[in-house]
C-alpha cells in the first residue's frame, strides 16, 4: 500500500446496515487514510450515542435537498468534519433524515 494519505479533514462515512458491507466501495477507504477516514454503520444504538453526544462544531453532512447549503458557499475553513452516506436512495434518506 501507498503511505497513508493525510486529508487534513476528517471524513465520516455512514453505511446504512441493509447494505452489503461486501458490496460497498467505501469499505476500504479508511486503508487509504486511516487517521482521517472512519466506516460506520449506522443503527439505532449509533443514532441513539450521536442523538445523546451530538457531533462536533464544523462537522457538514454532504446531502443533496432543497435547504442545502451549495458547496461554494460552505465556510471550509470550518469544517473539520464531513458526513457521507454509503447506501441506495431509499435507505440514505432514513439515515439523512434521522437525529
């Protein structure tokens, strides 16, 4: 493998949990960057720890909707955080829409 590659921001990858993780292309990225970027599945005791905790300041969920903010007018100086969600239309909206 390459020398991890340091992102500089911290990269959040939610999977919905009826998603073949064997089947998903970002399984294996966290090999890549493994400092900056984490796979998680997202399920109710994951919603219920991120309802309870909350996410840092400057964490952004990458989302497409009518509220969203265009990615050229996102304040990237600080974001420390970005959120994506690995699965079908279908299931990412539940994720994207939960707490």
């Amino acid at each position: 493998l390459p020398p991890p590659l340091q992102l500089g921001t911290k990269v959040l990858i939610l999977r919905h949990p009826k998603e073949p993780e064997t089947k998903s292309s970002a399984t294996p990225l966290p090999l890549l960057s493994p400092d900056d970027i984490e796979v998680q599945e997202w399920n109710e005791a994951y919603e219920r720890q991120i309802a309870h905790e909350g996410l840092p300041f400057g964490t952004w969920l990458a989302y497409p909707s009518d509220d969203a903010i265009p990615a050229a007018e996102v304040p990237w100086q600080e974001v420390s955080r970005v959120v994506l969600i690995d699965s079908r239309w279908t299931h990412a909206k539940a994720v994207a829409m939960s707490q």
